[in-house]
C-alpha cells in the first residue's frame, strides 16, 4: 500500500518536539489521537514497511489520509492533553481499542476536610473531582509523582495521624496534620495542579511567578524562596521524560493475535472471538456470559447474556445448552459467526461446548478452552478446527502432553497469547459473575415481599408498581406505603422490613 503523497508531505514536517498529533481519514475526520515524547519518530512508526504490524493497525493505516498536530513543553502535557483531544473528538479507533477495565481516572476530593489526590478504574459519585480517563495507569502515575515534588498533597488519610508523615518531610505532603499547612493554602495549591491537568500549565507559571515578586516587594522571602522552587520544579518538568518515545500504539495486544495465528494454524486472523463461562450457586440462578472480542479487543456492544431455562448444578449440561442457543439459526443470523471460541475451562466444559457446536451443524468452528489451575490451552483432537503448529510452540518456550482425546499446551504465562486468552476468559467470568449476583440478588428482595404475613399477590403488584422495586418499597416512608395500600398493611409491611433488615446482634463471648 502506497502512502498518500499529502501524508508524506506531512511526515517530512513533523517537529522533534512531544506533542499530540491527530490521524484524519479522506474525509478530513480524526480517526485516532495519540501522544509523542518526539513527534517526528512516533508518528513516522506508523509507515515503516518493516514494523511487523497486526491487522487492527493495518487497518488504520489504511485509513489514514492525512495528519496533524500540536506541539507542547513536556510528555506530561501531551499525556493530558491527548485525555482531553480523545474525549473532545471521540474518534472512532481509539473507542475501538479502548479498553475500560485498563483506563484510569485521577480522584481529587478537593472538597474534603482532608483532601487526597488518587488513581483509580472506577469514578464514583461521591463530589470527588475525576480527571481522565488514561489509557495508561502506569504512565499516569509516573506523571503524579513528578507533580507531586511541585504541587505536594496526600494520597491517603491514616486513622488516628496526629504526626506529619514521612512524606511530608520529604517535601511530599502537606503536613495537614499538624498544623504545617493550613487548609485554605492546600487547596490553593491543589488549584494549580488541577490546572496543569487541565492544561494551563503556562498560566500557572506566569500566576506563580506573579507571586513570588510579590513576595520578594513586601520582603516576605520565605515565601518568595517557596515559590521561586516550585517555579523551577515546574520548568523541569519540560525535561522529564514519562513515556518511551519507543513506545507504539498498542493495538496488536504485543502481537498476541499473530501468535495465536501462528501457534493454532488458524486461516486467518480471529476477528470476532468469543469467550464462554457459567456462573451459579450450587445450581441455582444459573447464568451463562458470552463476550466478544472484535480485533483482540472487548467490543462490550457484542456482550450476551443467556439464563439456563432450568437451574442445573452441572456445568457440562448448562455449557451446552448455552452454545446450543448461541449456534441457532436465529442467534447467527443476529450476531454472525465467531471466528474462534473461547471457553473457560477444561476438558469437559470444552467436549460439552462442541458437541452443542456440531449439533448446530456449525463444525467449522475453531474451538479451545484455558483450563484455570494451569492456564493450560486445551485442544480437543479432531474436533477443534486448529492446526497445531510445533514449532511455534517451542519459540515460545512452550510444551504439550497428550490424552487419547486432548492436547494440553503448557505456554509461559508471560507470553502475549496466554495474556490474550486470559484477558478474554477473565472478562467472561467477570461477566457471568455479576449476571448471577444480580439475579441472586433480585430473587432474595423479591422474596421478601412474598414472605410477609398477611400480604397477597395483588398488594404485592401495588408495591411493585407504586416504588418500581423492592429497594424501592423498602426505601419508602411508611406514610407513602399507607398511601398505596393502606395504614393496616402498610404497617405489616414497613414492621416486617424493619425487622428484617435489622443489622444481626454481635454473638455474646
């Protein structure tokens, strides 16, 4: 494929400078956004005929028609910035390989009485503010602690601290504890590392230096010291270096796809992979997740669900009715077909996965399991659709035993295409294990209601459709329930769930 001759004009441009640049298809559309410690090595990555490139990075550079840019001061300018380009544009690669369970979001709860600066997964609605997200947890951290040596703040409250910590005599902390900084001065300072995260790290400068002449006029010079220090700490941030200008974009999952190719002798590359697991307790509530990974990447729009039509504590029997399900006329002619199953677990949950396959009439589908004790690769002889390649399996330091009916791959657990297949298998579990937590969960509150004495099923329909659920009812105050049903039930009710939900008494010693 020949590289437009604008996109060459543009790669003869490109500064060696960290920035943000900007992928744009023949329509003048940002396909991808990403971030450069040097803009002219990064971006030029993209278009070396010699980089081994997986088909998801193959097919952006297709679309690829022509190329911008904004140049910054630092790498942890450019890590902010390209967080916000990504969400201001929204394009449609970086939505595609986006990953949410390795995005992270930085958690100041700058309103708190003892505020702390955080990374996590998961944004919460507790009036904390959220920055992000990131497509890199490490990389996000690595930026903190440089700010942290300019902007200092705390990470965590310890219960019953009385002393300025450790950190604070580092230069770390702001030493709330004892008094060494008062609250009103934290949060100022808090206030401008907001603002470099928002990415007015210039205006911030230009505010500290403002300050410290200030200081220096009416012959505060502690201060004015103070502040001339974190003036340059904020200056030598332009130097560090966070991200590897060697660093590429990482949609090839370390090339796990090729390696999956190669080892397994598939025909193509696996576009839609499906993974499969069971979910229950001792059966009951038994629930079955599909997940879909489109390119080697969570495609969550894909995800499925299937409820087992009897609860059955045999998870061969509920593995193959769920594939018997998903392999319907209907289900394909809804979803298509997967390119390669995936299903979490051994020997029997695989032997149950394709005979519901082949009683589909679907035998061309390539099948294997990765049994959890050893994340061992399970291949059922003649029937998985693979082409078991030796040699590969040896470059990957990997080896094989042999049943009369099963091939067992022992692969380190390093290795790009265990982490693939654990990744897929683990968001399956994850998947089924919230499913069966929700219908556990809504079968034991809606017990609840039908256990009261005294109250029968068309009480019970008011108070589901008067509160919308049993949280609902058992939220209510008990004067909108004697609204509803009357003061006589509402009283059964209201002093059935009080007692019910009553937190249990600590046994006696």
């Amino acid at each position: 494929m020949d590289t437009p001759k604008k996109v060459l004009d543009k790669l003869a441009e490109l500064p060696k400078q960290p920035g943000v640049y900007f992928h744009k298809d023949d329509k003048d559309q940002i396909i991808y956004v990403g971030k450069a410690a040097v803009l002219n090595n990064r971006v030029r990555q993209y278009f070396q005929k010699s980089r081994g490139r997986d088909p998801k990075t193959e097919a952006l550079v297709r679309d690829i028609a022509d190329i911008d840019w904004m140049v910054v001061d630092s790498e942890i300018e450019a890590l902010f910035l390209e967080a916000e380009m990504i969400r201001r544009y929204m394009p449609r690669y970086n939505i595609l390989l986006r990953d949410d369970k390795s995005m992270s979001y930085i958690r100041i709860d700058y309103d708190s009485s003892y505020p702390t600066v955080s990374t996590t997964r998961r944004p919460l609605d507790d009036k904390a503010k959220y920055f992000g997200p990131y497509s890199s947890t490490v990389t996000i951290r690595q930026a903190l602690k440089l700010l942290r040596r300019v902007f200092p703040y705390a990470t965590r409250q310890l219960s019953g601290q009385k002393r300025a910590t450790l950190q604070y005599h580092l230069g770390l902390d702001p030493g709330l504890e004892e008094g060494r900084t008062t609250l009103e001065a934290y949060r100022g300072n808090l206030r401008k590392l907001i603002a470099v995260i928002e990415g007015k790290s210039k205006k911030i400068q230009s505010e500290i230096e403002r300050d410290m002449q200030k200081a220096a006029k009416v012959q505060d010079f502690e201060l004015a010291a103070k502040l001339r220090n974190q003036l340059f700490s904020l200056r030598k941030l332009n130097h560090q270096i966070i991200f590897s200008d060697k660093e590429f974009m990482d949609i090839s999952k370390d090339h796990a796809l090729n390696e999956l190719v190669d080892l397994l002798g598939l025909d193509k590359f696996p576009k839609r992979i499906e993974g499969y697991d069971i979910s229950h307790m001792q059966g009951t509530d038994v629930v079955a997740s599909m997940v879909v990974f489109t390119n080697g990447v969570s495609d969550k729009s894909e995800y499925r669900k299937f409820k087992t039509k009897i609860n059955h504590n045999n998870d061969f029997y509920n593995m193959n009715e769920t594939l018997k399900r998903r392999l319907s006329e209907k289900n394909i002619k809804a979803w298509g077909k997967p390119s390669l199953v995936l299903i979490d677990g051994g020997k029997g949950q695989l032997d149950a996965a394709t005979a519901a396959r082949d009683e589909q009439g679907c035998q061309q589908l390539a099948f294997i399991g990765l049994a959890k004790r050893e994340e061992q690769i399970v291949i059922q002889k003649g029937r998985s659709n693979v082409n078991l390649n030796m040699e590969i399996l040896h470059k990957l330091n990997g080896f094989m035993t042999e049943t009369n009916d099963f091939i067992l791959l022992n692969v380190p657990h390093n290795t790009n295409i265990i982490k693939l297949l654990q990744r897929i298998r683990d968001e399956s579990h994850r998947f089924a294990v919230s499913y069966h937590s929700t219908l556990k969960q809504n079968r034991q509150t809606t017990s609840m209601l039908e256990e009261i004495p005294g109250i029968g099923p068309t009480t019970r329909k008011k108070l589901l459709r008067t509160f919308g659920s049993v949280k609902g009812v058992i939220a209510a105050p008990e004067s909108d329930i004697a609204a509803a049903i009357g003061k006589a039930k509402a009283a059964i009710v209201c002093k059935y769930l009080h007692e019910k939900l009553k937190p249990s008494e600590p046994a006696s010693a």
